[in-house]
C-alpha cells in the first residue's frame, strides 16, 4: 500500500499504465528457453571458447576489479589507452573514447556538440538516449524526418538552408534501427548533404549499435563496409549486443575527444569503466581482428534468410485474420531483426513464451501508436531447428485464430467484438491443438 501522497500519485500513475496493457515489469526467462529475443546477435555471451580467452586475459594482468574512479581523477589507465588506440585503428578512425553505454555516450555527442544557434535533424526512430541528449542541448532546432524517407530528409534539410550561415547542421541517424531492423540509406543522405551545404556544415553522426561485429570487414560496421569513414563526423559502437560486453566508444577526431572529456557530463561524473568490463571488450576486439567472428556473421545471415522464408509460408494464413491483425515482413530483413506487425502483439508473445520460445511484445510508447509488433532477434547460435519449431508454433497460433475467427462470426452479436482477447483471452497461453479439437 502507497505509503504517503506521493506514493499515491506515483501507484495511480502506475495504474492507469497497467489498465492501458503499458506497464513494464522485470521478468526472467527459463534457461531451456529458446532465445528469440535478445541482442546477443553472435552469441558469443555463451561461446565458451570466448569465455575461455576472457578468463585468460584477466588472469594474465595484474588488474584491480574497479576502475576506482572517474576517468578524469583515478580511473585511467594504461590499458585502457591501449584500448581505445586499438579501437580507433580498427575502425579507421582518427581517435576513439571509451564510454560505460551507448546511452551515456549518446548524451554525451547530443548535449556537447551542438552550439548555440546549431539545428539537428534527426531520424523519427532514433534511439530514445539521443532524445533525452537533446533535451538539454544547446541547438536552437531539432528536426525529425520521416523513417528512412529521402524526400522528407530532404526537405528538412532544405529548410536549414537560410539563416544558416555560420553554424552547423547536425544529422542522426543509426546504421540499423533496433525496432524496425532496417538499414539507413547513408550513401544517398551523405549525397544530399553534401549537395545541399557544400561549404561542408552538415555533418552526419552515426549509431552503429546493432551493426558492431556483424556489418564490413570483419565486424567494422556499416559506415566502414560503405568506405565512409572519411564522411562521417562521429561514428559510436556499443559493446552490449553484438560484442557481448558492456560500454561503448566515440570513434572521433582528436578535437571532439578533448571536447567531450572537458564538458560531457556522463563522462566527467561517473565512475570509469571496471577493468573486467575493458579485458571483455578487447578480447572481443581480438576476436574481430582475428577474423573469429566472420563465420558467425555468415551463420546469422544464412538464418535470416531461413526466418523469411519459413514466415512467407505463414502469409495465407494472415490473410484470413481480421484486416491489419498481422502483417508478415514484405521482403528478407537485411539485419536479424524481424518485426511481426500486429494490433495485439501481446497475444501471439504471451503463446510463444508458454511454449518454450523467448520474443517480446512491443507496444506503444517504445514504438508509435499503431506500429506494434512482435519483435524477433535472431544469432548465430541460434538452429533450423529452433526456427522450424518457431515457425510452427506461429502457425499454430494462426490457424487457432483463424477457427475462432470463424466461430465467432458464426455467432450473433459477435461481428461487432472488437477484440478476440476480450472472448478467449483465457485461452490465448493454452495449446491451441487442443482448443482447435473443441471447435
């Protein structure tokens, strides 16, 4: 029970998100469930030949465990410089800065770069760090445009056009978007831009978090499998999904490294990096440099293809759901994000998560309203047969709806339901083989 007024506001604000089905919980999931969820996309958090090369490298220094402090006061190292200058190397960059996330290093670019009177324009489905970086930016405008759209990017970037003189453009974007998994067209935007200020102001920063280790030569990237580092301002890799580690890096030049350890409040106030998360993170870079991952990056895309193609089998069945119940990807995804667009997400999750299968609803506000979907992270680790039996469970949700469909058009009065839940939604986790032989 709410203890005071305050907790009273706070449990009534909790409740009307439960009542609206937006209320977020902590959950844990069986470990004999199969992993369709998560962003371990080489599966390297459980190859046990990395875990074995991890193990040797901490043992082979004399490391503390804590980093004991911020970067700017106790928490530097020599190892972690090391690191960093391996990275940059790696990524043909002229500098790059270690961060503990991806969010801290999103604020840390979207609150320090922009000055007073600059304009960022921004994908509509940028990552939310960037937003919240934004918020406090000094910038004078913030621009979205629509997803991926060229001609709205255009547009927006036409209007930046007066008045502008002296003062720079901001443009964010990621490689690949973590909802939606498609690919920016960053060739044809890099084109735009420089067409629209060829006096070089526009300058593109780049969020390569769900392309480390997966895109380019050996895990570089995106911006490096296009050869356009040279064309781009700030480059971050995050370490948390394709590396299986923690932080992420600012891959920059030497002026925007220095600009950041001086105002950059994320990086300034926060205990560093500990060395065990640093020994992770450049084992995973001896993994890419060693070419130890390319095998793993083709066995993913191999699986991607084998998701689609068993998918595209289920399409009839869509068809015969009510209009815009569940709409299948219309081509192969180019990364190992699948999304199941669909207006009750939770339903066909909640089945798969009953029989043995990790997927996640998601619902507004995490995607806008009416895009929500069920959400499908394929690995490397991940098997035929796993997807096979995915696959058929899907079908075996849709053809229940399907026959409930059916039965309930049959009955009078029921046309006008407008949600199945709200007439089986005690059924929607149980097997449908066996509610299908009732019908």
């Amino acid at each position: 029970m709410p203890r005071n007024s305050l907790e009273q506001s706070l449990a009534a604000t909790l409740e009307r998100r439960r009542r609206s089905s937006k209320l977020r919980t902590l959950k844990s999931s069986s470990p004999d469930a199969i992993d369709f969820s998560s962003n371990d996309f080489l599966s390297l958090s459980t190859t046990q030949e990395f875990r074995k090369d991890y193990l040797k490298e901490l043992e082979s220094h004399a490391l503390p465990v804590g980093s004991t402090g911020s970067r700017l006061l106790d928490g530097n190292s020599q190892y972690a410089e090391d690191l960093e200058r391996r990275i940059a190397d790696f990524h043909r960059a002229e500098t790059a800065l270690l961060v503990g996330s991806g969010f801290d290093a999103n604020v840390s670019i979207f609150t320090c770069l922009p000055q007073p009177g600059d304009i960022v324009v921004y994908d509509e489905l940028i990552h939310a760090s960037v937003h919240d970086g934004m918020k406090v930016s000094r910038a004078v405008s913030f621009l979205p445009f629509k997803h991926n759209c060229l001609v709205d990017f255009r547009s927006r970037l036409s209007s930046c056009r007066s008045g502008i003189l002296g003062k720079n453009i901001f443009v964010a974007v990621e490689t690949v978007y973590s909802m939606d998994g498609d690919l920016a067209p960053l060739v044809e935007m890099l084109a735009i831009m420089k067409e629209l200020f060829p006096q070089g102001n526009c300058h593109l920063i780049v969020d390569e978090a769900h392309s480390t280790g997966i895109y380019g030569p050996k895990g570089k990237g995106r911006v490096s499998e296009l050869g356009l580092e040279g064309d781009v301002l700030v480059r971050l890799h995050t370490f948390g999904k394709g590396l299986a580690c923690n932080g992420a890096v600012i891959l920059s030049s030497h002026v925007i490294r220095s600009y950041l350890i001086n105002y950059a409040r994320p990086i300034i106030f926060t205990t560093f990096m500990s060395y065990p998360m640093l020994v992770a993170v450049k084992v995973a870079y001896d993994w890419l440099s060693d070419g130890k991952t390319e095998s793993l990056s083709m066995r993913l895309f191999h699986l991607i293809r084998y998701m689609y193609s068993g998918l595209k089998r289920l399409e009839p069945l869509t068809q015969n759901l009510e209009p815009g119940s569940m709409l299948l990807p219309g081509r192969c995804p180019e990364s190992a994000i699948f999304a199941l667009m669909m207006r009750e997400p939770r339903e066909l999750a909640g089945f798969c998560q009953a029989n043995g299968f990790i997927v996640r609803p998601v619902v507004h506000p995490t995607v806008p309203q009416g895009t929500e979907r069920v959400r499908i992270c394929l690995h490397a680790g991940n098997t035929e047969a796993e997807i096979d039996a995915f696959v058929d469970k899907v079908q075996t949700w849709l053809k229940y709806k399907t026959s409930l469909l059916s039965e309930l058009s049959s009955q009078e009065g029921v046309r006008n339901t407008t949600s199945l839940t709200e007439v089986y939604s005690a059924d929607i986790q149980q097997d449908p083989a066996a509610i299908l032989a009732k019908l």
